[in-house]
C-alpha cells in the first residue's frame, strides 16, 4: 500500500490519471476495491491535483468517467455471468453483505446503485448485482451516472482540499497516519451524508398524516 501510494503521488500528467483511473475503475468492474478501494485511490488523485503533478478538472473528469465505466462492465458482468460470480471467492465469505446488498436493491432499485456508490463494499458489488436482478440498463446507467458524477467531483475535492494538510502529516509523522487521516475524512463524510439522508426521511415519514 505504501509503495503503491509513494509511486501514484510521485507520478505527473498521463502516468497518474490513467493509474487512478485504472484502479477506480478496477474497483467496480473486478472487485479489486476488497483490496484497494477506488475512494482511497480518487483521493490521492486529489492530493496529487493539489501538488501540481495533474489538472483538478481533467482528475474529476477521469475519476468519473472510470467509475461509471467500470460500473458499467460490472453490471454487464453480473448480467452474462451472475450466480458464477455470487459463488467466487472472492465473495465467498460475504454472503451476509450480499444479502444485504439484495435487500436493498429489491427495495429502493437505482437509489440503491446511487446510494451503494458512496460505501466501499456496495460500491464493489451493487453494478453486478443490478445486472444479476435484471435491472433495465437506461435505468441502471441513469443512478450508476448520478452516482459516479457525485461521487467523483466531491472525493477528489475532498483529497485536492485536504492536499496541504496530507503533507504537513506525511511530513511530521509518515505517510501511513496521513493516509489513515485522510482516510477517517472520507469515512466521516460518507456518514454524515447517510445520517443526514436517514434523518430527512424519519422527519418526512412523521409529517405524514
């Protein structure tokens, strides 16, 4: 991981965009974010728009057009190959996150797809999932676009913001606590987005007569 991070933040132009696009992408199309999550790599790609090493716009246009591609891939995967991936290892010993997943897409159907765009494991899963359900495509490429253009222009905000302050930490106490940092800035974010959803609709639902 530190390797991986140490090369990505000391690449410039081309070499980066298409690294971060590659592993954003990866994440939604091969399952790679159980390893290395796309937000983590959307980040750095971020912090590296910050450094000067790429374009913030051309970084947001790249972290977006890879996610919904990849989602894309993803949904046509779980659409051809379906139960075969369900039984994979590598979501073997996941079947209670599956069913979740499943739960959720039966009952809120593209919110779902939105919504699973902004947690790591949904965000891995839920484009083949829809395409295992039987999802129509327009409807799935519809949330799946809204999904990735919001999540790609606010999680590399989120790294290009928190650019300076990545390199005051990295510098005083190592790379690993700025990425754990920046990491817990992520997560806090994506939290405070549910529970802010969650508490809009339990003040709608006692509204209603």
């Amino acid at each position: 991981m530190t390797r991986l991070t140490d090369w990505l933040l000391g690449l410039h132009g081309l070499p980066v965009y298409g690294l971060v696009g590659l592993l954003v992408f990866a994440e939604d199309a091969l399952f790679v974010g159980f390893v290395l999550p796309g937000e983590t790599a959307a980040v750095l790609g971020g912090v590296a728009a910050s450094r000067g090493h790429a374009s913030l716009p051309v970084m947001m246009a790249v972290v977006v057009g890879c996610a919904i591609l990849g989602d894309t891939v993803g949904y046509e995967i779980g659409r051809h190959l379906g139960p075969r991936i369900l039984r994979s290892r590598a979501l073997k010993n996941r079947g209670e996150r599956i069913d979740v997943a499943r739960e959720q897409l039966a009952r809120r159907g593209g919110a779902a797809v939105f919504l699973g765009r902004f947690v790591a494991f949904f965000r891995a899963t839920m484009p083949a999932l829809a395409g295992t359900a039987g999802m129509r495509y327009p409807k799935f490429l519809a949330f799946n676009a809204a999904g990735g253009l919001v999540w790609g222009i606010a999680v590399v905000l989120l790294g290009y913001l928190a650019g300076n302050s990545y390199a005051i930490i990295e510098k005083t106490f190592g790379r690993a606590t700025a990425l754990i940092v920046l990491a817990a800035v992520v997560g806090a974010v994506v939290v405070w987005r549910v529970r802010r959803r969650s508490a809009r609709r339990t003040d709608q639902s006692g509204r209603r007569p």
